[in-house]
C-alpha cells in the first residue's frame, strides 16, 4: 500500500485539509514525512496548472493519488444531483475538466460532496440524476482516457446521497462496469458502516481508494478507530492503492504531518 495526505492548492473554507496556504511548503512536508504522494484539492482546473504541479511533485519525489473535487460544492454550490439543469450542467463541465487534468497527472478524480444532497422526500430522484451524472463521466473518462472516478460516501451529518459504504456497493452496481469505484474514509465509516473491515471486504475490486482519518478527523492514531482491524482487512484483500490521509491540520499542519507519517511507519503499510 502507498501513503498520501490531502493538500489544496488553493484557499478554502474546507477545514478536513492538512494544509491549504504555502503548496511548495506542504509538499515539501509531505517529503521530509516519508509520504509517497499528495492528494491534491482543486476547485477549477482553469485556475490551476498541471504542468506546474506534475513538475513540483517531480521535485519532491512524490506521485499524485487523486485529485478532490469538493470545494466546488463547498464554494460554488455546484452538485451532481442538482435539480436545476443548468447548475447539474455547471458542475458535469468541472467534473470533466477534472478528469482532463486527472488524465495529465495520471490521478483519479474523487466524487464526494460535489455530488450534492437532498430533502428526504427527493432522495430517490435526487439518486437517479447522480446515477445517470456518474455514468456520463464515467464514460467520458473512458473517452479521454483518464484513470476513472472515485465515489465517497459521507456521512448523514453531510447529505442524505449514499452514506455508508455498504451502500455504495449497492448504487454503484447500477453503473456495471464503468470506471468508478469506491473511496473508502474511516471517518465517515466510522459514523455509518457497523463494522468497518466487514464493509471493506464487502468492496472487493471496486475498493479504489481509502481515506484515513480517526473518529475526530485528525490524523489516525489520535481518535478511537481500530486501525489495526482495518490495515489487516486491507491486507487480506490484497488492496495496493492509497491510504490518504484528509484530517483536520490540528495541532498544527506540521504536527498533523508527523503524527500521520509516523502512524504510517508503525503500522507498516
């Protein structure tokens, strides 16, 4: 398994990022902590550049996991669920745009809270437009050849839109063999899935990408989550793709560094 931990490239009112201000200093960071790649955090792909970011990780060693997508829902409002056709129609351009500069950087594209939410009553076709969204960027990015797409599931303090990741293994069926899988957070998990090896094992091979972040949301080591139980079920799996870690920069960014890639060294990943 690899090491990652969440950077954005830009400022922003999400807080579950282990830093948002200086990025050459962040990766720098993730560095001198032992960390394999960054997950990068980007809002418009129109503000950023790949050929910037490819070469900054160049120099710090480090690959790209996958690139969130949230802050447009966070700071625009953009979902893939919308009711309103133009806004639903705003947010599929900036997915593909994402999964353009996912294709330049080799990184899948994450689906978390752009997907959206909904009243309880308009949570079944609140579904089938994100279902029927999914399936058109999962299409295109076969067609532009990018890596694929990754679907979190949040928890219910954060939409009413797929919850647990018991759940998601059940929605993303209805996608067959598209390039989606599923992101796995043991913080949401940890809220959602009764137990949370039992609901990795339940991915199979459609497990793309896990989330590391204890039951507060700092760095794993520093809540109550049973990593152990969850390393090992990833192990049995045979799962060889990202544990990233998105935790809030507490006490500090550089602590939450240390703290995360010192929990990576002991548990061997």
């Amino acid at each position: 398994m690899k090491t990652a931990i969440v950077v954005s490239v830009s400022k922003t009112a999400f807080e579950a990022l282990a830093s948002s201000n200086d990025v050459g200093a962040a990766f720098e960071l993730a560095r001198r902590n032992g960390f394999n790649a960054v997950e990068i955090a980007v809002r418009d792909p129109a503000l950023v550049s790949a050929p910037e970011i490819a070469a900054l990780a160049k120099n710090h060693g480090l690959a790209i996991a996958a690139i969130g997508t949230g802050q447009a829902w966070v700071e625009e409002g953009l979902s893939l669920s919308n009711p309103d056709q133009a806004l639903r129609s705003r947010a599929m351009e900036r997915m593909k745009a994402q999964l353009r500069l996912g294709r330049e950087l080799g990184a899948h594209v994450i689906v978390g809270l752009i997907r959206g939410t909904a009243e309880k009553s308009e949570v079944p076709i609140a579904l089938d437009r994100l279902a029927e969204s999914l399936a058109e960027l999962g299409r295109y990015a076969r067609e532009v050849s990018a890596p694929g797409i990754l679907f979190e599931p949040i928890n219910r303090y954060e939409t009413r839109l797929i919850n647990s990741v018991d759940e998601a293994v059940e929605f993303l069926a209805r996608l067959g063999d598209l390039p989606v899988r599923i992101l796995a957070d043991t913080f949401h998990m940890n809220i959602e899935d009764r137990d949370l090896p039992t609901s990795l094992k339940k991915c199979g091979r459609r497990l793309g990408h896990v989330h590391f972040a204890d039951s507060n949301r700092w760095a794993p080591g520093q809540g109550h989550i049973d990593f152990d139980g969850v390393v090992q079920a990833l192990r049995e799996m045979g799962y060889d793709g990202y544990l990233s870690a998105e935790i809030m920069p507490l006490p500090s960014t550089g602590e939450a560094f240390r703290l995360t890639g010192e929990f990576f060294q002991k548990m061997a990943v």
